[in-house]
C-alpha cells in the first residue's frame, strides 16, 4: 500500500442536556456535517498521505455545566486519565462563560480549542491555543443600531444577562449608542436563569424608550417577549440577541415574533461562497444542512462548520498536524468561504484581540410575518425594515376565530361566524388567516387540516400545488422526510429508487458526478489510478515509482528492479534496457527516474556507451559504476582488485602487479571511489608499481620516505677506495702473469672476476638481517657496481 491513512481525533465537551441544548445541537451538526463531507471527499490532503476525520466526533454532554465542562475536557486531554481521548484538536463549549475554563485547560495542555464564543475576554488575555470564527460580542448590535438611528430613533435602553458574552454584547452596544448621538435612558443587569421579567420589564416601561436592546440566549428573549406582551410595553424597536431564525417563531409564534431585530453572524442570503467549492454559497450550505438534518440551520452551525473548514485548510497549508503550524496557518490565513472572509487576529493585533475576528462586521435580521430578512448593513439586506413596531394590541387582531383548519365562511342565521373545513391539501394553523396549501415538502390526506404531514423519506411533494399525498422520488436522487424538490444523489454514491440513504460505491471505482443512480453509474478507476476507500468521487493517481495496470485497483504496486515510472498515473513500468543502457537495473524496487537505470554489480558502462559492459579482468565493478566518472568522489566506477594496478591516464588499463603487497588495488566506500593503485610511496607511473616514487627508496619489497638524507659522497669514495685495495692486491697476486706477453688480456679478466665478486656480495642485502655501520653503508655503495642507483638519498 502505497500511504498509510490517519485519523484526526476532534471532541471536547459540549451541552446535549441543560440550558444550552439548543445552542449544543447547532455546534454539534455543523462540525458533524463538515467532518461528514470532508471524509467523503477523501479527507485532508498531507504530504504523508489522506486523513480523515475520526468519526463520530468524541463530544461529551457537560449537562450546560462550566464546572463539569471544564472536568471533562482536563480528563479527555490529561494523558494519565482512564477517560484520556487523544485529541489532536478541541471543539468549544456553548456559550463563552463554558468557554472561558475549557481555553484555559486547553492552553495549559496546548491544543488549540475552537471556541463559539463571543465575548472579547477570551481573547484579550494573550491566549494563543484559541480560534473564533465569531466577530467579537462588542460588535453585535453595531449595522441594527446604524439603521435605527438613520429612521430617527433617539432614546434607547439595555438589559443584559450577567455573563460575559451577554454583558460584552451589551457594552459594546452602549457603546455605539453614544458615539450615534444617542441617548441611553436605562442599563440594566440581571441574574442568569431568570424566568420571569415582570419587574425588569415595568421599570423599562416607564423609560419610554424608542428602542429595548436585550443581550442574553433564546430561552431569555423568549420570556421577556411573554412578560412585554402581558405588560404591554411597545418601544418602537425590539433588538435582540438570538431571534435570528426559525426558533424563536416556534417558541412565541409569528404574531409575537413579528418586527423582532437581532444579529447574526450568517443568514443564507449573503453573497459569499468558498473558493474552492467545498460546500459552495452560503444558500448552499443551507440547503446541504437542511437535507442532512431535516431544519434549517441556525448561525451557530454556519460558524462551527466554518471553523472546520478553516482547521481543514490550515492543517493542509502546514502539511501536518503539528500544533504550532495550524496555529501559525491559522494566524495568516485570508480564506473565503460560504460563511464570509475568514481571517483570525494573530498576537500583536491592533485591536487587542487574538484568534478571533475582530474586524468581521455582523449583519442584522429582522422576522416579518414569519420570515427571516436581513435589513442591514444596506449591500446586504433583502427585506425592508419596519419601524416602527405595530403595538401587541394591533398584532392580536391577526387572531383568527375559527379553530384550527377551518376557515371563516361568512355568517350563519343567527349572526355568529360560519367557519368551513380546508380541503385536503390544504391546511390553516393559528397563525395563518386562510386556508393555504401544505409548504413544499408535506402532505394533507383529508379535510380540516391544521398541521401538514411532513413527506415520509424516499417521497416529495412539490409546491406550490395542494398536496394530498407524496410522490415517489426517482432513482439518482434522495428524500429525507420532508422533501419538496429531490436532492441529487451525492458524488461517490448512487441512490436506488425507495432507499432513504445513498450507497457508496465500491473502492476501486469512483463517482465524479451528482445522480448516480445505480451500481453501474460507479466507474472503475482506471489503470494508472487507485481507490482504496468506499464513496469516493475521484480516484488518487499512483505516484511516481508506482502503477496499477487494470482498471478497479484498490492499491498501487511498486515498480520491480529493472524498471521505473517517472510520472504520476503510470499504468506501466519502464524497462531499464529499453530506455538506458542495455544490460542495466535498478538498485531498489519503486524506482521513479531514468537515472535509477545503472550498471549491475560486475558490469559497468563505458563513457558514451550504450550498454553494460563486464568489468575488466583484476578489477572490481560495484552497482552503477561507470567509467565516464572515474576520479570524481561520490561516483561509483571500476576499481582495481588487490594484485592489479591502472593508471590514472589509462584507467581500465590493468597490469598485474609481480608482488600484491605493491599494489592494495582501489576501495569505493559509503558512496566515494578512491584509487590508491599502488603501495604506499610506490610510483603510480611506473608499470606494475615496480619501483618507489620520487623522494623514497626501497628496503626490501618496501618504499619509505627519505629521512634527513645522506652524503652520496663519502659512499662514493668508500666505494672507490674499495676498488682501489682490490686492484692493488689483483695486480700483486697476478703481478708474474703482467709481465707476461698477454698481461693486458689477464687483467682484464682479473677484473672480471673482481666485479664479480663485488656484485655476488650485494646479494647478503637481499637477506633480513641487520649491518652495522660502517659495513652497512659499504655494502649499499657497493651496490652502485649491480647499476642499482635506489640508496642514493
């Protein structure tokens, strides 16, 4: 297998009980469904290979608890804890006052946590280990204000939950008030879980404020619009956190809900997209969530899969998942994306504030009649404001007097309202004044419908006709519950007619495609290309050194010895001989390069030569050696064996040596050739090393270096005296024979003999032993007769 897959643990604690269990499911389905959808595109892509995403993400219910938050997250990070989880990285708390503990255990063991909360004091304490893709709180209420202040309101009143998101939402609020020009008529405070208004919402009555600001969560908003209702306090404008979508309309109703202005970090409407088309615009994204979990998405899930997909390509730019890349990638990312420009302040930011994204601006919704409109800041908005608020006296005439599904159908006899059934396929609740036909999606089988039926899975019902029933969905598409319009079937799958859930294809094959709609649509990668995964849209290509031949390969094989692939997506290695010297191989498998192609070991290639040729008799040819290299270290080239010697001029010309001790032969070790084709001292130059280079002389079959030097001169006459003393007693011993007629040819043979002698003597050099001076020296003069000029120093 050519790369080993990782897997990138993401967890942390997180509220699926308690007070923040709306907020927690939000978080929780946004990172779940980047994760879902990286994992189906194959995953981060490092130089080390795939990873994905470990799955499902190891999430624990902290029960809404800061105290349990932070106990849990210490013993998932603290390696010598039964319940240590491993995280590569931290996925935040709900709410910013959960959050605060959780950055600082998250700090303490340095992993980077993803935090959801607003609030600037988890950003201003230098803490390096935390990432927001929030626009900080101070900056919520900024475009809502703006607006109201250019339609003339003057006076406004703050009340906020006393925890730190609320209190910095509000602050900042104040903030932007005064520098409007205008003036605050009330700031108050009051204790979290607070259910009942009553006395907060009399005291701000009597300000008589244009506009109520309210800083806290869902659950807040939706009893102080209870306890305004009752009272009957109308500001012209009510702005507040948390009323951005769907949920507070469940929670009070469209008449109750109507006018409400609060921010929001994310709404579908805004004209961003990703780069690179991973979830696509942000009217993309909510459909996608929507498909996937059967509602529309809040912003909570917008900014948590936001934040995934930041750590997805921070971890990419950094090529690992070391912490302090990601953070660094993090610090210097300018990402666009679905959910808007993603920029994280880095430490030494002029705002003051690190990780998070203090110059993001936040846009502000208003809910008309039950919809969700953005108002401000003006280049986004799709809907216009009102202001003011009709009066909750004004909204309760939007009550019907006929029970649900049923319809006002003039008067009977005796005066009282006539109300009529809808017909099937038709539907009417309490906050609706007629009978209107089931939203896209769901179905009324019989008259007198109040709530439509949402379409079972595998079936849509389109809009906008009246429905009495579902229909099929065909092959290649998928219906979850509540399908108006089929979804394609995802890339990497196929979807069979009456199936509610995809079918991944086959490793080895791929999908590239929306629409699949049976196995066949799957396609086998094809060679060259591998897929060792299911539900995949593209096959990987081999990298170089590897190759599939067919089609449908889960894995690569490597290139065996002898051949090579240079390019990625090879279906075929390339023989060595048939595109480098002929006779040539490679010295590994999965070689990548026409350069890997060498001569074997006791072959070599001779300069511009085409094939391999065996090494020359006495000398030895490691792998790739190569005679155009002789000479160079770190190449490998022919050597001569011990007993041989070449000449640097002549290098494959071998001469074997009368004594092997003269010539060691050459030596290639740990990549470097060396020559060193004669003993030490010997003459390279000389055949067969047979004689000692200039400056030594030899002593035995050894040369040495010449030593301090002696005067040839004194040898020379002791040489010549030696002469001397032998002529004279020649000539005693023979003296009769020189009177003789034939002295002269006597002579000359009496000096023959004498030479003779003399050079039988140098013979006793020849043997191991010691002379001592100064017969030594007299016998190495006496040498000069034999022509042997080697003891002259």
């Amino acid at each position: 297998q050519f790369a080993r897959a990782c897997e990138v643990r993401l967890g942390g604690a997180l509220a699926a009980t308690g007070k923040y269990t709306s907020y927690g499911e939000q978080v929780r389905n946004g990172w779940t469904l980047w994760a879902e959808r990286l994992n189906e595109q194959g995953g981060l892509n490092l130089p080390s290979g795939r990873c994905t995403i470990a799955m499902p993400l190891d999430l624990r219910d902290d029960q809404s608890s800061a105290a349990l938050s932070s106990e849990i997250l210490e013993a998932m990070l603290n390696v010598s804890s039964a319940e240590y989880a491993g995280l590569d990285f931290v996925l935040g708390p709900a709410s910013s006052g959960i959050t605060l503990g959780n950055s600082i255990v998250a700090e303490r063991h340095q992993r980077i946590l993803f935090s959801t909360g607003a609030s600037e004091t988890l950003y201003n304490r230098g803490n390096e280990y935390i990432f927001s893709s929030l626009t900080p709180g101070n900056k919520y209420m900024s475009s809502g204000l703006e607006l109201l202040r250019s339609r003339g309101a003057e006076t406004v009143v703050f009340a906020h939950e006393a925890k730190s998101f609320s209190a910095s939402v509000c602050r900042g609020a104040n903030a932007t008030a005064v520098e409007l020009g205008m003036r605050v008529a009330g700031y108050y405070e009051y204790e979290p879980g607070k259910t009942n208004f009553a006395d907060l919402v009399y005291q701000i009555k009597a300000l008589d404020a244009d506009v109520y600001v309210g800083c806290g969560h869902l659950n807040d908003v939706t009893y102080l619009i209870g306890n305004a209702n009752v009272l009957n306090v109308n500001p012209s404008a009510l702005l507040v956190t948390h009323a951005s979508d769907q949920r507070i309309i469940q929670n009070v109703g469209i008449q109750n809900s109507h006018g409400l202005l609060s921010p929001t970090q994310w709404d579908q409407s805004l004209d961003v997209q990703d780069d690179d088309g991973f979830f696509g615009s942000a009217r993309d994204f909510f459909h996608v969530y929507q498909a996937r979990f059967g509602a529309p998405p809040a912003y909570q899930a917008a900014y948590s899969a936001a934040m995934g997909y930041s750590l997805q390509k921070a971890i990419e730019s950094a090529g690992s998942l070391d912490t302090e890349a990601v953070k660094a990638a993090l610090w210097s990312m300018s990402l666009k994306s679905f959910y808007g420009l993603l920029e994280y302040s880095a430490p030494g930011d002029a705002s003051g504030l690190v990780g998070t994204q203090p110059r993001r601006p936040m846009v502000t919704t208003q809910i008309l009649n039950g919809s969700v409109g953005v108002v401000a800041p003006a280049e986004a908005a799709t809907a216009d404001l009102e202001y003011p608020l009709p009066t909750w006296a004004e909204k309760a005439l939007l009550l019907y007097p006929c029970p649900q599904g049923t319809v006002e159908d003039g008067f009977a006899a005796d005066g009282s309202i006539q109300c009529s059934a809808c017909d099937a396929g038709m539907y009417r609740d309490r906050f609706l004044l007629s009978c209107s036909p089931c939203p896209p999606g769901s179905f009324a089988d019989s008259p007198g419908t109040a709530t439509c039926q949402k379409c079972p899975p595998t079936t849509r019902s389109a809009s906008p006709s009246a429905s009495r029933s579902c229909a099929q969905c065909p092959a290649g598409t998928l219906c979850p519950s509540g399908t108006s319009e089929p979804l394609p079937c995802p890339l990497g799958h196929f979807c069979l007619a009456g199936r509610e859930l995809p079918t991944p294809c086959m490793n080895g094959t791929r999908r590239s495609e929306e629409g699949g709609s049976s196995p066949d649509d799957c396609v086998l990668c094809a060679p060259g290309s591998y897929n060792a995964q299911v539900g995949r849209s593209v096959c990987s290509q081999c990298p170089e050194g590897w190759f599939t031949a067919a089609a449908g390969q889960l894995e690569c094989s490597m290139c065996p010895r002898g051949s090579f692939a240079g390019n990625t997506g090879s279906s075929a290695c390339t023989a060595c001989d048939d595109a480098g010297p002929l006779g040539s191989t490679t010295e590994n498998i999965a070689s990548s390069d026409l350069s890997d192609c060498r001569c074997p070991d006791g072959a070599y290639l001779p300069v511009a030569g085409e094939s391999c040729r065996p090494c020359p008799e006495g000398m030895s040819c490691t792998f790739g050696s190569n005679e155009e290299g002789v000479g160079e270290l770190g190449e490998a080239w022919p050597v001569a064996r011990p007993g041989f010697m070449t000449r640097t001029t002549a290098p494959l010309l071998v001469f074997k040596c009368l004594l092997e001790e003269h010539c060691p032969g050459g030596e290639c070790q740990d990549g470097e050739c060396r020559v060193q084709t004669c003993a030490p001292y010997r003459d390279p130059a000389a055949v067969a090393c047979g004689r000692c280079a200039e400056g030594a002389y030899q002593s035995g079959q050894q040369c040495h270096p010449c030593k301090d030097g002696v005067d040839a001169l004194p040898l020379v006459f002791a040489t010549l005296l030696v002469l001397g003393a032998l002529s004279a007693v020649t000539l005693a011993v023979n003296r009769d024979m020189i009177h003789q007629t034939r002295w002269a040819v006597g002579m000359m043979v009496s000096l023959t003999c004498m030479f003779a002698a003399i050079q039988t003597t140098t013979i006793y050099l020849s043997l191991n032993m010691s002379w001592s001076e100064p017969l030594a020296s007299l016998m190495k003069g006496l040498t000069l007769l034999t022509f042997d000029l080697s003891h002259l120093k």
